[in-house]
C-alpha cells in the first residue's frame, strides 16, 4: 500500500496508514463555505485508506469500479456523437477514478477544489508513471471551449455548489467545455432519497493494520425547503497504550477528530434534469450510480437503499450538435 504524507500542522506525528497526521490539537474542522478542506482531505485518505488503498480502489478488474467504468464506457458509446477520447473529471478528488481511466487510454484532465486533493492526485497519478493535468478549481472555473468529448462532474459534485444560480451557471460552462455531440455526466444526489435519515447518525467503526480503531461518521439536517442540507462528516483515530493495547472507549481518550461540514443544494432528479435542460443539453438517459468506492460500500448505499429512488442517480446529458 502506497502512503502519502499530509502535515497538517500540529505537533506530535500519528500515523495513520495511508495518511501521516499531527495530533496536539485534538480537532481539525473544515467548512466548505468557507473553502477550507483539511478535514475533508483527511478523512477521504483514511477512507481510501480503509477501503485497501489506491491499488485495490483503483484496481478497474474489481467491483464497484468495475461496473462504474462499464457504465461510463456504455455511455459514450451510445449517446456520444463522436469518439470519447478527450475527458474532464471535475472534483476528481485523490484520483480513484481518474487513474482507472487514465490506464484504459482516455485523455483525462482533473479539476478539484481541495489544494491538498490536487496535490495528492498529482503525486498518485506520477506514481503510477502516468501524466495528465490536474488543476485547482471547480465546475465555476471552466474556461475551456469545445475541448473535450465528455465532462464528468461525479460524487455528488453538483450538490456543493450553494444556489441554484450557481448550478445553472456551471452546467452552461460544462456545456460550452465539450465538443458539440460530445457528453455530460451528471453524478446526481438524490435529495427524495435521504428523507428517511436526516437527523440519524450513521457511525461505522473500522480497525487499522497497526490495530487502532477509526470511527468514521455522517449526519444531515434540512436547513430550508429550497433543498438546502447541512452534511457533517468526521472521523475519529483512537490511539493505542504504550504496550500497544487499545485505551478504553470513552470520548476523552479518543485522539484526533476530523470534522467536515458542507452545505449543500441538493434536488430531486427530476429538478436537475431541468436545470441540465435550460443549461443547453440534451438529457438523454437517467440510471441507478453504482455503487460507489470506499468504506461504506459493505453497507449499501449511504443515503436510502430503495432502488426506485436511489441516493445517486447518472444524467447522461449531450451538447446538441
């Protein structure tokens, strides 16, 4: 397993498998309004770092992935007008499914809002002897006109941009971004979905090889009608005794507590679907996501299981030729 390095500035150095902390201040919190993602960045190491690290997450002969790539490739053969050769992957995150496409031959650029993502996904991408561009920005930075064959706006991307005006805008940049005939891939979170556990936290607990326990944990809470949403993440490292026992398992003898909190807008599929259409596109096909990489996958989807009305849902969009 490959380990990055990220020093976020405290004193007393932890390990963390595939991330290497430091510790005196016992809380790191993030905000997205405030375009901060230390904490993000953290817990999304250790995430990959759970789920077997880029080697296994990013192996494209094992599931989910697999099935991710199936549908993206299905995709581009059918409703593309061109050949799909060219991508933009906006929020491309540590690269799990950049790297994946990278090695089957597309021309992937990244774009991330995270500074420390970027990095990360620029040192994953030279460690695998690939290159590619991967830059700092998101879906409102898009200055590219008709350069791709396909942008991809994956994870819920959409979801963290904050009004419905700032939606529509950056869905017109997508648009302007691809060659006419060429696709947008919506990765939509499915705001009927996560009705059932708005204010429940789902907490799961996982071990390290050095046998330190993670507990990693969601909570959402509606903050308006208009699909405004409150996500908190953390996670939590509990540190091991000298005699390398574990402490006991009380809050105060917890260590380092990772906490992330977006505010998101998040619609009903059929509301994207609109928004995508007065954005120029063509919406063309709608489908179930499967599942996504990581730690959560062995619990089914993290927001609602019903497969009438999944958490995340594919708009396949086409710029009109």
């Amino acid at each position: 397993m490959r380990s990055q390095t990220h020093d976020l500035g405290y004193p007393w150095i932890v390990p963390l498998g595939g991330v290497v902390c430091r510790v005196g201040a016992r809380t790191v919190c993030s905000d997205s309004r405030e375009r901060d993602f230390a904490a993000s960045h953290a817990i999304a190491e250790l995430e990959l770092t759970l789920a077997g690290g880029l080697e296994v997450v990013g192996d494209p002969g094992l599931e989910p992935l697999r099935s991710e790539l199936a549908a993206l490739e299905r995709a581009f053969a059918s409703f593309a007008r061109l050949e799909v050769r060219e991508l933009l992957e906006v929020g491309c995150g540590l690269g799990t499914l950049l790297i994946p496409l990278l090695r089957r031959g597309y021309w992937v650029t990244g774009l991330d809002l995270q500074s420390e993502a970027v990095e990360s996904c620029r040192a994953r991408v030279a460690d695998e002897g690939l290159s590619t561009r991967v830059d700092h920005g998101d879906a409102r930075t898009v200055y590219a006109e008709a350069t791709y064959d396909a942008a991809l706006m994956m994870r819920g991307m959409l979801a963290l941009l904050p009004t419905e005006d700032a939606q529509l805008e950056s869905l017109r940049r997508l648009r302007r971004a691809v060659r006419p005939g060429g696709l947008v891939i919506i990765d939509h979170r499915n705001l009927l979905s996560m009705w059932p556990v708005f204010g429940r936290k789902l907490v799961r607990r996982e071990q390290l090889e050095d046998g330190r326990d993670v507990e990693l944990g969601r909570q959402a809470t509606v903050i308006s009608i208009e699909g405004r949403v409150h996500e908190r993440r953390w996670a939590r490292l509990r540190l091991s005794g000298a005699d390398g026992t574990r402490e006991g398992d009380t809050k105060a003898e917890w260590g380092v507590l990772w906490e992330q909190h977006d505010h998101l807008r998040i619609t009903t599929i059929s509301e994207t679907c609109s928004l995508v259409r007065r954005a120029g596109l063509e919406v063309l096909h709608v489908e179930p996501h499967p599942k996504a990489t990581g730690p959560w996958h062995g619990v089914g989807a993290l927001f609602g299981t019903n497969s009438d009305d999944p958490s995340h849902a594919w708009v396949v969009a086409r710029r009109p030729v």
